[in-house]
C-alpha cells in the first residue's frame, strides 16, 4: 500500500514536472561537470571520446590491412572506394597463401617460436630462481651484466656468432637458435631473467627454508615450491617468446634459414621471412605455376595479415593473461 | 681428521683408487701400442729398462721428452700407491714430495750436461729451459725443507685450524709451480725463435728416432701431477676426503680425456705428423678407457653419496678446497694455449708474466711464511689464480694483437666450455658437501646461474671480443674463409671522417629518440590515466592498447609503412608542418614532422609502457587521494603531488625501456644501416663492427643519460646517512688496528719479560 503511494507520488512529481520544467542549476551542474565523488558526463564523455579516438589509430593499421585484403584490383584503382571493398573476395589470400606455402611455413614456424620458447621457459627460471633467492659474490656485477647485454645492440655480436656458428656448422639448423636458449642468451632472454627475478623475489624466503627443514634439497624446493606459484610469471615469458620468436626476422634469416649462404638451400623458414622476401617469392611461385599474375597491396596486405594471424589469434584467445601478466610479474615493484 | 665411521666410506676409498690406478695404466697404452705395431718409434721393452736405471739420464742423447713424462707419470703413480699405504703418517708426503725434487734436479742437471751435444739453437734452448727446470725444482726443495723445519717448530702448535692453513700454503705452492713450470715451457719462443710444431720437426731430424708425444703426453702428465698432489694433500685417511679427493682426479682424468682428444686431432691434420699409428691406436684405446674410468669413478662417488646422504661430512674448508678446484682448473687452462702454436713475440710476454708470477709466488711465500696475514689464504690464492689465467689468456691476447687469427679463440672457447662443465660437476659436489650454510648458499648460487655465465662468456663476450678485433681490421670474405688484415684504427677514422651518411644517420637516430623517448612515454602516461578511472569496456581499450605489441615485427612495420598505413588518414601532415616552419627552425621542423608522419607508429611502440603504468597506478593507495580531496586538492593538484611522484620509478623504467627498444628496433635506419654495411663487398664487416660499436657507445651514453637525469635523487637526510656511516664504518677500522697493535705489543712484552 505504501509502495504504491510512494510511486504515485513520484509519477505525479513527474508529471508536474513535465507540465512545469524548472531547472535546479546545481543539478544540471553536477550531471555535466561532476562532483568530488562522481566523474561528470562532460568529463566522461571526453574520456570516452578520447580513448575511442586513440583506440581507433591504434586499430587503423590492422582494420586497414583487413579492408585492403579483401579488395581486388578494379577496387584499388577505382578512387571512390576506400575502405569497403565492393564484393568479399578472399582470392588474395589464396594467392598469399600459396606463394607463402601457408600450411608448411606454419608449422615450421610454430616449431621455429616453440622450442626456443620452451627452453627460454625452463633456464630463464633456473637463472632468475639463482639471482633472486641467493647472495653470492659478484651477483651485483653479474646483474649489471645482465643489464648490460640488454642494451647492447645486436650487431655488434651478431657476427662473430654468425662465424662461430658456421665454424661449428650450426647454421642453418634449430641448433643456432637453441644453444644460446639453452645457455640463457636467447632472444631477450635478459627481460625474461629480470622477470622471473622479481617474481622469485616475492616468493617468501620462509616458505623455501620451511620446505628445506622439512627435508627438501636446494634444488627440490625450487621445483616444488618456487615453480608451482610462478605460474603467472611462466605464462608471461612463454607467451612474450613465443611472440617475440615469431616476429623476428632478421635473426631468423641469417642462423635458422641461412638465406645468406645461397649455395646451400634450407627448407627451414618462417611465415615472418617469407613476408619479408614476399616480392620476390612471390613471382617465382606464380611464374612457375604457369599463369602470371600480378602482385599488388591488396596481395601483399594479405600476406601480411596471414603472417600475424597466429600470434593475434593466440593473443585475442589468451589476451587476458598477456595484458595481466606484467600486472603479476611484479616488474613495477612492490 | 675424521676417524672412518662408514665402512661404505673405505669401500669407496679403495674403489677409487684401483680406479685411479687402472687410469694411470691406460696412460702406458700407446707406449704398448707403438711397441706392438712395430713403428719407426720402436722401444723394446729391455731398452726402456735400461734406460730407466740410470732413471732420465740419457734423455738429451737418444729419448724422447715424452717418454719422460710419461716416467714422470709412473713415478707418480708409485708415489700415489706410496701415499695410500702410509697415508695417516704426514710427513711422509713430504719427504716423497723432496725426494721428487731431488730427481728432477739430477735428471736436468745430466740433461745440462749433455745437452751441448745438440747442436744449434735449439741445444741452447735446451739448456736454458733445464736450467729453469732446475731452478723451480730447488725451489720446491727449499720450500718442502722450509714446511719440514716450520712443521718441526709448530709441531705442538698445530691445531685443525693450522694444518688447514698449512694445506692452502702448500697447494698454493704447488700450484702456483706448476704454472711456472708450464710458464718455462710457453716462453720458450723466448730462447727458440720457431714454434712448436718447427721444433718438432727440428727435434725428429735430429733424433731420428723418436717419436714426439710431448703433445699428448704432457697435459695427461701434468693433469696426473695434479691430481696426486691434491690427492696427497687433501686426503687424511680413509674418509670422505679421500674419496673427495679421487674424485677430483676423476674428474682431472675427464678434462684430460678431452684435451688428449683434442690434440690427437690437432696434432696429425697438421704437416708434421706427431703421432704414430701404433701410438695413435694405443692413444684412442687409453682414452676410451680413461673416459669409461672416469665415468666409473663418478658414478661410484654419486652412489655412495646417495647412499650415505646422511652422513655428517665437514671439511676441512670449503672454500680452500673451492679454491683448490679453481687453482687446478687454471693450471689445466694453462696447458691449452701450449698446445697450439705460438708467434714470436710471446716470448717476450711470456717473460714478464714469468716474472709477475714469481713476484707473485715470492709473496705468497713470504706472506705464509712471516704468518702475519692469517686471513689472507684465500685472497692469496685467488691472486694465483689471476696469474695463471693470464698466463692462460695470454698467448690469445697476443694473437688478437697480431691479428694472427687462425688460433684465435679455438682453443680457447672449447676450453671455457670444460672449464665450466668440470666447475659445474665441482659446485654440485660441493653443494651436497658442505655444511656451512651460508658458503653452501653462495655454491648453490653459482650453480644456479651457471648457464647463464656460460653463455656470457659463449655468446656475449667472447664475440664481443672478436668483433671489436674486427673493428680494427679490413676482413674479406674469401670462399676458404675470412681474410684479416690489420688496419689499425682506420675503421673508426673512416667512419667519422669519410662516411658520408653515417654522422648524419647516427644524429638523427639521436635526435630522433630524443624526442620520442618523452612523447611515447607522456602519452602512455595520458593512455593509462583515462584507463585507470572507472571505465566502462576497460578489458576492450586495454586489448586494443595492447596489440601492438603483438603484431609489430620488422617485415609488418615494413609492409604498413611502405602502403602508408603508418600515418593517420585524416592528419594533415603537410598543413602541421606549414604551420610548424614558421615558428621553429628548420632542424627541429623536420624531426617534429617526422614525429607526425610516423605518428601511428609511435603510438604503437607505447603497448607495454601504457601496461607498466596502468599496473603502477593501480597499486597507488586509493586512501590518499581521499585524503587529499578532503583537504580540497584537485584533480590536478593529486596528479601533481600524488600520482607522478608515486610513479616516478615506473618513469625512469619506461623511459629507459622505450630508448632501448627503439634503439635496438629492426626498422631503427641505423641499424639497417649498419646490417647493410656488413654484407657489403667494398668496405665488409670489420667497417660495419666499427660503425656497430661507435653506435653502441652513442646509445649506452643516451640511455646512461636518461637514466641519471630521472633517477631518484638523493635528498638531504640520505646523503647525512651516508655521511654517517662511512664515519662509523672509519671509526670501527681505526679501532680494529689500535686493538690489533694493542696485542701486537702485548705479546712482545710477554715475551721480553
């Protein structure tokens, strides 16, 4: 009964109020300009009008590749079309796809991310474990190493390896990428050891001694205890591997492929080189399948698109751990 | 000295003995094979008998040095065997160490003797190294007759703690003669102007008929050597120890299998061919069978550690007996760069490393000797084993001076590699050892990261080595191989001098990440404060923020950029720059209009800073800006006096992060630079390794900058801390010496009276 006089109340409210407007300044005030409590709606909507906009550049490229992909020629030529293409045409990616040789370059690549990865996994954690739970002579002097060949540029080893390398015949082979994997010189494995260094370190140093009184070795209570709560952590490197192992190309080229020794030919390669050497490939294959045809953006956006397909898969599936994981990986201190 | 308690313990002792003495056998092998294979080498076995009653007397007339080691060798087996039937009594050691001495000086003194009748050079260098030989051996006479008069006047003084000090001072001792020795030996290009090989050669045509084992037999003699002496002196019955100390002689014996492997390759791919056939089937027969011992040995130790996990072991010292393990792996580092060729010019190095290490020895002598240092063993050895890696080092040193490259870092990055792997099995051994805890920690440390100091050493500086080499030299690449010719610091010079495009791309790289460094960062700050308040779809924008990171590779950016994609469609760049050339100057307009063109890739390289910052400003307590609005702080002031301070570390990582990135980006133009230079016919990679390094000096510097000028710095009440306690830490020294003389007086005081 009360109920019902209360709601009458406030629909007659409103119907006088529709019958009279008056406006409370401070009201209307506190709605677009907000309060100490409350953002306002003017505020809000500058915020969201702003984030849609940078959103929208960061995005601009990819949704670009997508339209670009599905044009066809007459499309690309034809000025009043710029962004949606006149019919689905997904015949560009055939044509990619087979000058890249899609199925086979995929799984050569996966395997190309995936071993190193592995291995990144397992010694980054073994090294991060050894810096961050003890204290040993020089540790301050190998940390600075460690950040030291963080910022050193690539270049300046890269040959020497290169030479070594070819000297031991590893070139050319997986081995020339997981030797130094195995060794804690992988790709960035440096970030990785820092990463698992400040996790390691979060760990409560009394939870390791208490297993150790319980009678578990050095060695045990790093696999039973330290691992098992590093699981974000472990996430975060294997995926940034992953990632980074995938997209790089140069290093790829000049140990795994070994396309610079052009007098022995490699069947190892990654979707990533193949784009790279996208143009030339990609007459060769389709001059050898007997009809010429042209190579054009909308190819190349294809292929393009194919290559970073995986990873954005992999990350649209996982995208919660990858954007939590620096959250969890203590990088920004305690 | 522990009683045994274990019989285990004894069934492992005796185990690794008869192991050890199957070991030495196998070092007889390839004498048995070139007898039996009836060689040019051919001994018969009444000729080695006889030659062996006058013992090494008639070595300068018709045998052969390796012959000798390997005399050397049994000798010390026999010693061993000597040692293990007498092992409680101590001084026997010693005076099986003198009578040692005592041989080796009658054997070089008839070696002087006879050594005249070599004609040439090499007789004269000959009698030089003899009389070196000679010169250590009194030395080590003089010392062991030094240990039996301090052993005689300290007899009632010497408790646990002082036989431990005895052992440093006389496996300091022992090592650090043996590297002199093996010193004496590498110098000899000092006295012989050839190499080794050509003094192999000299030495066949000479003596016709024997056969040079010198390479293979001289690391295995010395690795004996070694091992006995650690066995003589870290051994005190039938305990733990003992098999501790077979064990390093196991593990000795590996490192020895290996090197033997080594130069039996080495040595017959080269025109002088060293070893025989007989000798060379004999060799690969030992050195399986040493390799099967070994791993014997290992597996007996590891099982009976298994077995006896519960066992209380002390050592004697850990860390001397740590330090004993380092000494002997540099004595075997030692004998690396003698087995490969050496220039002319060592000799002269060699010289004063010699030197160095007997003013080295000279004052760790003294240093035991007046007993004033008490504390100072282990520095001391670690001294010693600086000296020996010198000595190691030394001879590459000189390769990479002299640009003689084709031994360069052979040798020496296989050695690392057992240097690492025996330290390895040592640390692990020592973990499960060693009862204190904290010097436990500092071993399990190590081991802990000893993958990763390997491959520092592998892949980070020993090509870092080699490509600063490269720098100072022209290289062309000849289809058999590298060509290198020193051209001194021309690389550099032409570089700075006569490159016309490098200055210039190194400027505006710099220019370049100047400028983008702060805008990257300020706007991920931006990006991360609207994401942080409450917002609807916050896991979309920080999705979509994210991707970037994802995607950017060097082959996508490229394919973007040459579509066009890399810039905003509705920006008006050209209009921005119009506006811009009236107000800057034309350097700057340029670097800005950049800034705009590439401005979608800016943005995107800002993916992991926009999700350091988002995580750093959630953890800022939300309680204090409720606090601060009560006290009426706005918005701005919070952000001001709150958020940036808190955020302030997160700042100085972002920033360094992103200068970092951006330097070492594949589509950085300096880089591609650089990457374009080294695959070029005319200039090639030593141009490019010059350029590589000025670039990397620039970038170090740069991010060396940014870091100092956002690092925290220190207010008033740290530096008066810091003030504090250095005055503290001064006062306590000050008082430790007064106490220290206080007792010093004290004592002569005590004894005048």
């Amino acid at each position: 009964m009360a109920k019902s006089m209360l709601k009458r109340s406030k629909w007659a409210q409103f119907v006088t109020w529709i019958k009279h407007p008056t406006f409370n300044k401070d009201k209307v005030r506190k709605f677009f300009m907000g309060s100490k409590e409350k953002n306002g709606f003017l505020k809000q909507l500058v915020v969201y009008a702003l984030l849609i906009c940078i959103g929208f550049v960061y995005l601009y490229p990819i949704l670009y590749m997508v339209s670009r992909s599905m044009m066809e020629l007459e499309d690309l030529l034809d000025s009043s079309i710029s962004w949606i293409p006149s019919s689905l045409n997904f015949n560009n990616y055939k044509q990619a796809g087979t000058s890249m040789q899609y199925w086979k370059t995929l799984w050569q690549s996966i395997y190309v991310a995936g071993a190193p990865t592995l291995i990144n996994m397992v010694v980054c954690a073994v090294i991060g474990y050894g810096f961050a739970r003890f204290e040993f002579r020089g540790k301050k002097l190998f940390m600075a190493l460690l950040i030291f060949s963080f910022i050193l540029p690539s270049q300046i080893t890269m040959m020497p390896q290169y030479v070594m390398y070819n000297a031991r015949g590893i070139t050319g082979t997986m081995n020339a990428f997981l030797y130094p994997a195995l060794l804690g010189q992988g790709l960035k494995a440096q970030l990785f050891i820092l990463i698992y260094y400040q996790f390691f370190k979060q760990v409560p140093k009394v939870l390791l001694e208490a297993a150790m009184i319980d009678g578990a070795g050095y060695f045990k209570a790093f696999i039973k205890i330290a691992i098992p709560s590093a699981a974000p952590a472990i996430l975060t490197v294997s995926l940034f591997s992953f990632v980074w192992y995938w997209n790089e190309s140069y290093l790829t080229e000049l140990f795994v492929t070994g396309i610079k020794n052009k007098t022995r030919v490699f069947d190892l390669s990654t979707l990533v080189v193949k784009l790279k050497n996208f143009n030339s490939n990609y007459s060769d294959v389709q001059y050898t399948g007997g009809v010429t045809q042209n190579n054009n953006e909308s190819i190349q956006m294809a292929a393009t698109l194919l290559s970073v397909l995986p990873v954005l898969l992999i990350y649209f599936v996982l995208q919660r751990y990858f954007v939590e994981s620096i959250d969890r990986t203590g990088i920004t201190g305690e | 000295m522990k009683k045994i308690k274990n019989s285990g313990n004894k069934v492992v002792a005796h185990l690794m003995f008869i192991l050890n003495l199957l070991a030495g056998m196998c070092l007889l092998l390839p004498w048995f094979g070139a007898n039996f294979f009836g060689d040019i080498r051919l001994y018969s076995v009444l000729n080695s008998i006889t030659l062996s009653i006058p013992l090494f007397g008639g070595l300068a007339l018709q045998t052969k040095l390796g012959v000798t080691l390997m005399y050397v060798s049994v000798i010390l087996l026999v010693f061993n065997t000597l040692r293990y039937l007498y092992v409680t009594k101590r001084r026997l050691t010693i005076v099986t160490y003198m009578a040692g001495a005592i041989v080796n000086i009658v054997i070089f003194v008839f070696t002087m003797l006879f050594a005249p009748m070599v004609k040439g050079l090499g007789g004269k260098m000959y009698t030089l190294w003899s009389f070196l030989f000679v010169g250590c051996s009194a030395f080590v006479l003089v010392c062991a007759v030094l240990l039996i008069i301090m052993k005689a006047f300290v007899t009632e003084n010497i408790t646990a703690k002082g036989n431990q000090k005895k052992e440093a001072f006389v496996f300091g001792l022992v090592s650090s003669i043996i590297n002199l020795v093996l010193i004496v030996i590498m110098s000899r290009p000092m006295f012989y102007k050839n190499s080794l090989f050509a003094y192999v050669k000299w030495y066949k045509e000479a003596v016709p008929e024997t056969s040079s084992t010198i390479l293979s037999f001289l690391p295995l003699a010395i690795t004996i050597l070694a091992g006995a002496t650690v066995h003589m002196f870290l051994s005190k019955g039938y305990n733990e120890d003992c098999a501790k100390a077979n064990i390093f002689t196991a593990i000795l014996n590996l490192v020895c299998v290996l090197l033997l492997g080594k130069t039996i390759t080495q040595a017959n791919t080269d025109e002088v061919k060293l070893v025989g056939e007989g000798e060379m089937t004999g060799l690969t027969t030992g050195m399986t069978l040493m390799l099967i011992i070994a791993m014997l040995q290992i597996l007996v130790y590891a099982i009976a550690h298994l077995r006896d996990s519960k066992l209380e072991v002390k050592l004697v010292s850990p860390r001397i007996k740590f330090l004993a393990v380092i000494a002997l792996m540099a004595i075997l580092v030692n004998i690396f760069p003698w087995i490969r060729v050496t220039p002319d010019k060592t000799g002269y190095i060699g010289f004063g490393v010699l030197i160095a290490s007997l003013v080295l020895m000279a004052v760790y002598a003294l240093l035991v000797i007046i007993k004033k240092y008490k504390g100072k063993f282990v520095k001391v050895g670690y001294l010693c084993f600086l000296a020996s890696l010198t000595t190691a080092l030394y001879p590459n040193l000189i390769d990479l001076i002299n640009n003689n490259t084709e031994y360069v870092g052979k040798v020496g990055n296989k050695f690392v590699l057992y240097l690492v792997v025996a330290l390895a099995i040592e640390g692990l051994l020592l973990c499960f050892e060693c009862s204190d805890n904290t010097l436990k920690e500092q071993y399990v440390g190590y081991v802990f990261i000893l993958p990763w100091l390997a491959g520092v050493i592998i892949f980070l500086l020993s090509p870092m080595m080699t490509s600063f080499k490269y720098s100072l030299s022209s290289i062309a690449i000849k289809p058999k191989g590298m060509e290198i010719t020193p051209v001194g610091y021309a690389n550099y010079t032409q570089v700075w001098a006569e490159d016309a495009n490098f200055p210039t791309t190194l400027m505006s790289y710099f220019v370049d990440t100047v400028i983008s460094v702060p805008v990257i960062v300020v706007f991920a700050l931006i990006i991360s404060m609207l994401l942080n308040g409450k917002i609807k779809f916050k896991g979309f924008f920080r999705l979509v923020f994210f991707l970037p990171v994802i995607v950017v590779s060097g082959p996508v950016m490229g394919m973007l950029t040459a579509q066009g994609a890399a810039t905003v469609p509705s920006m008006n760049v050209t209009a921005i720059t119009g506006i811009l050339e009236q107000y800057l100057p034309t350097f700057a307009v340029e670097t800005v209009a950049n800034l705009f063109n590439n401005m979608i890739m800016i943005l995107w390289y800002s993916g992991m800073q926009i999700l350091i910052f988002l995580s750093a400003l959630q953890k800022i307590d939300a309680t204090l800006y409720e606090a601060a609005k009560i006290d009426g702080g706005s918005g701005w002031e919070c952000f001001w006096k709150i958020t940036l301070p808190t955020i302030k570390p997160m700042i100085l990582l972002n920033a360094v992060y992103t200068a970092i990135f951006l330097s070492n980006n594949e589509q950085n133009e300096i880089i591609v630079y650089i990457q374009n230079m080294m695959f070029q016919a005319g200039k090639g990679y030593g141009y490019a390794s010059a350029m590589a390094w000025m670039y990397a000096l620039v970038e170090t510097l740069m991010v060396g900058a940014i870091a100092l000028l956002l690092m925290k710095k220190r207010d008033a009440y740290d530096k008066k801390m810091a003030k504090k306690l250095k005055k503290m830490k001064r006062e306590q020294r000050e008082l430790k010496k007064v106490r220290r003389r206080n007792k010093f007086n004290g004592k002569k005081y005590a004894k005048a009276f």
